[in-house]
C-alpha cells in the first residue's frame, strides 16, 4: 500500500528542491488557482482522496496514475498504472488530506503532502490500525492545461505521532 513508510528526509529535500527554483510570473488577481498554482494540485490531491472513499483505493491510484508510477513502499517500486486497480488489498481503508502543495515555475511539476490514515477491514470482520502517516505525492502533468498525474508516492509514520507515543524501557 501507498503512503506506509519511506524515510522523507534528504529524500524528500532532493525531490523538492527544483520545485522551489523560480517562483515564476507574479500571479493576476481575480484567478484562485492564477493566485495559488499549486491549488490546483490541492484540489486534485482532495479529489484523489474522494475517489479513494468513494470507489476504492486501487480504482483511485489508477484513476490519477501516470503510466508509470513509483510507490515507494513496495517491494518493486515501479508500476504500471494497469496494475494498480489490483494492487491493493480487498477492504482497505485509505483516507488522506493535503497540507500543502508547490508547483515548479512552468507549471508541469508539483507536489502536495500531507496526512494519511489507514486501516484494513480482514475478512472476519476485524479491523487492524495503522499508525498515521506523513505522506508526499508527486505530480506532472504534459502541458499547464494538462490534468496533474500522479508519478510519484509514498510516506513515513508521522513524527507528531510518533513523538506522543510512550517510550519502552
């Protein structure tokens, strides 16, 4: 599954960093997404999110996949969009929100990160937890009127969370 436990750090830094070169044009009032280009990937990453709860996980990633994605918490990192409808497991629960977004200077790179939680419903009806995540998605599209694919996601247990828990002895 997506969004489970990747160590964000340098990574993240890395993957980040040409997105944060050049700021581009000023942006034109009157325009929410000319005054905010990445909330047009907040709003992708929210209707991501919606599909998840509405039709399933793995319809969802497929739904906003690129062809190929990596997920890095798999054991092959790279996928083929076609693969992702079966990928994930029967009665998993995956909810998610952004915190933030960024999108490079000529408008066909971003990301968004946010948090995640999940749970898996087994077959004999009980339900396993998982710890919350911190996760980050990145997006691409062909051209600045292009719909934002997803090419790149995975996450890290959020720290917020794991800071509170008590410490064994």
């Amino acid at each position: 599954m997506s969004r489970l436990r990747f160590p964000l750090g340098l990574a993240a830094c890395v993957l980040a960093a040409p997105l944060l070169i050049g700021a581009g044009p000023l942006p034109s009032p009157g325009n929410p997404t000319a005054a905010n280009p990445a909330q047009a990937i907040l709003d992708t990453d929210r209707a991501f999110a919606a599909k998840a709860r509405e039709m399933g996980v793995g319809a969802a990633f497929q739904a906003f996949a690129a062809d190929e994605v990596t997920l890095l918490n798999r054991p092959q990192a790279k996928v083929d969009r076609a693969a992702l409808a079966t990928l994930f497991p029967a009665g998993l629960e995956l909810e998610w929100a952004p915190e933030d977004a960024s999108v490079s200077a000529d408008g066909t790179l971003g990301y968004s990160w946010g948090k995640a939680r999940s749970r898996l419903k087994k077959p004999d009806g009980t339900v396993v937890e998982r710890p919350p995540v911190r996760y980050v998605t990145i997006w691409r599209r062909a051209t600045k009127d292009a719909p934002w694919r997803f090419i790149f996601d995975g996450g890290t247990v959020d720290p917020e969370w794991e800071a509170a828990q008590p410490k064994g002895q």
